[in-house]
C-alpha cells in the first residue's frame, strides 16, 4: 500500500512522487492501493501526483485505487474532472 503525507502541495509534489514511484517499484501485486486518509493539507498538486501514480499503475499493468479521499479532495477532483479515476470501488 502506497501511503500519503498529511501535507501534499506543490512544494512536496516532486519528492513524494518519487517516493511513491519507488514504492510503487516494489509492489509485487497487480492491485495497487493509495491510502489519502493522511492527506490534510493540499492542493491540486495532490491530484497530479495520484493521477500520475494511476498512469504509472496502467503502464505497468496494475489497477490503481484510491482509498481515504477526504470529501474535500474528492470535491477538487470532481471541479477538475477526474474524480471517476480517483473514487473508491463501489
């Protein structure tokens, strides 16, 4: 499981998507999980570095789910028109 900071912003956005590109690296499992529920202080910073953990999954040939999104991250995401790739299975 790939596991969020409690602050993403576009300061932090470079290395933490190293670091969960590197844990990501390391997964053996054709499913990969993201938990945001750490997540307190971001900004749309933080949707780009999930978006390009989704990409790095499917290029791999790994599904990606999010699981944590706080209402209000999910409400960033749905303004900018990809909360269908970030939201929890049904």
């Amino acid at each position: 499981m790939l596991v969020l900071p409690s602050v993403l912003t576009l300061d932090q956005a470079s290395g933490c998507l190293a670091m969960l590109l590197q844990g990501l690296n390391g997964q053996a499992q054709s499913e990969v999980i993201a938990d945001a529920s750490a997540l307190q202080q971001f900004d749309s910073s933080a949707l780009a570095v999930l978006l390009a953990c989704r990409r790095a999954c499917l290029a791999s040939g790994k599904t990606f789910q999010v699981r944590g999104l706080s209402p209000r991250l999910l409400q960033l995401a749905t303004l900018y028109g990809v909360a269908s790739l970030l939201s929890e299975p049904g």
